[in-house]
C-alpha cells in the first residue's frame, strides 16, 4: 500500500498498525 495524502493513508496506517500489533503479541514478538 502506497502512502496517500488523502485521508486514507491515516486510517490504512492505523489499521497496519493494529495488525501488526496483534500478530506480534500472538507470535509473542516485541
């Protein structure tokens, strides 16, 4: 996903985060 300077990017950004946030905390990363 490429950064958008529309709105978009900040609700995509958060969701990615959330994502990975997620799956470290399942894999037991940092």
């Amino acid at each position: 996903m490429a950064p958008s300077p529309t709105g978009r990017f900040h609700l995509g950004g958060a969701r990615t985060a959330l994502f990975d946030y997620l799956l470290a905390r399942k894999t037991g990363g940092q």
